[in-house]
C-alpha cells in the first residue's frame, strides 16, 4: 500500500509539471514610456560638485553647513527652492546670509551650482537615439530648481527630446513623497508596468518598485545601454 501511495503521488507530480503552462515573458518587457532623471543620470549630481566649488571659492570651513543648505531634505532652503516655494534670488539672499557672505562678494552662488550640471558622457546622444525612434514616450522625473531647468535647457537644448515633464516645483512633492510618484503615473500614459524609470537613488527605485515600475539603477551610460537590452530595447550607437 505504501509503495502505491508514492507511486500515486509520483504520478501525480509529473503529471502537473507536464500540464503546467511554459512561462512567459512577464508584461514588463513591453516597454511603452521610459522616464529619466536628471541630475545623476541625465546630468551629473551637480549639488556636490558645487559645494566644493563653493567651499574653495569663499574659504568656508563648514562643508556639513554648505550640505545641509543645498540638500533636498524636507525644512531646508535647498528643498524650498526646489518645490518653488523659493525662487532662485530669494535662495541666493538666504544662503548668502546664511553663510555671511558680503554682497561685495557679487559672484551668483546660483551659477556655480547650475554649472555643475553637465551632460554625463554619451548620453544626450542615448536620449536623442531614443526619443527619434518614436518607440516610446519619453519622461522627466526630477526635483529640480525652475530656474535650473531653463538654465540647463538653454545651454543644452535637451527638453525637446522628453514628451513629458514632471518636476518637483509644479507640484510642491519631492522623492521622498510618494504623492508625487503618484502624479508621475498620470503622466506615463500606460500602465506602470508597462514603464521603464532610471535613476540613480535607491530610494526613489523602491520607492517606485512599489507601484510596479519596472526600475534601472543609473551607474553609467554604458550600463545603462546593457540594462536597457535586458528589457528588450536595442540601441544602434
């Protein structure tokens, strides 16, 4: 009796693995919109590189200081400016008092920081390749500064190659405020699995994994190109 009930149960198995569907592809690899950040993907994380700058140019000691001004933190000047509470002349004002840096002293501490954004290499012409194919619609997903977009944008020409924006000052949301991963899902015009989102923070990837983004962590243009064909999309550069 035994040895019939293992041969039953034996039976039973191969007969669920013979009748059990071949997988598929999951729905993930039909990518219709793909959405980019800007600084640390698009651009450099400027906000770093700018700090030095600035700590060198007017001899500040306090880096930790200088940090917490520019960060994106909730409370901080940096954050306000960001969520267009501030614009950028009301932040050079503060950040100067802050730092007790004379007026006489009339370098724009608002060009350093924009400056320090520049196009990370290869990829403007990853972008460009992209949004030419007219494959997929093509997305910003950013805390940014108004004033630093159009800076950015007339010194690099890159918006027009993005169907849509999302920014941080339109909506009063950062990435650390899930709402405003729910506004970029009106904004991607398909389901969310359906939607490839580059960034470089693991936070926001989580953060977006959490509403069935399919997710890249930004690390280089050249691995970004190979993460990209995981997901089915081929690049000819």
């Amino acid at each position: 009796m035994e040895e019939l009930i293992k041969e039953q149960n034996y039976n039973e198995i191969i007969e669920n693995i013979i009748t059990t569907p071949q997988l598929k592809l999951p729905k993930s690899y039909d990518i219709k919109t793909l959405v980019f950040d800007l600084g640390g993907v698009y651009f450099t994380n400027g906000t770093p590189i700018a700090i030095e700058k600035i700590k060198t140019i007017y001899r500040l000691q306090n880096k930790k200081l200088l940090e917490d001004l520019f960060s994106s933190d909730s409370g901080s000047i940096g954050s306000q400016v960001r969520l267009g509470l501030l614009t950028i002349d009301e932040f050079e004002t503060k950040i100067r008092y802050k730092l007790r840096i004379p007026k006489y002293k009339n370098h724009h501490i608002w060009q350093f920081w924009f400056n320090s954004y520049v196009p990370n290499p290869h990829m403007p012409e990853l972008i460009q390749y992209l949004s030419k194919s007219g494959k997929y619609r093509m997305v910003i997903f950013s805390g940014n500064v108004r004033e630093r977009i159009e800076f950015l944008d007339n010194k690099y020409d890159f918006l027009e190659y993005f169907d849509d924006t999302v920014f941080s000052f339109e909506y009063q949301y950062n990435k650390r405020d899930i709402e405003f991963y729910y506004e970029l899902l009106d904004h991607i015009k398909c389901e969310p699995e359906e939607t490839l989102l580059i960034d470089d923070r693991d936070f926001v990837l989580t953060y977006a994994q959490s509403l069935k983004f399919n997710v890249i962590k930004y690390t280089s243009t050249d691995q970004l190109i190979k993460d990209l064909k995981k997901y089915r999309i081929e690049i000819a550069l």
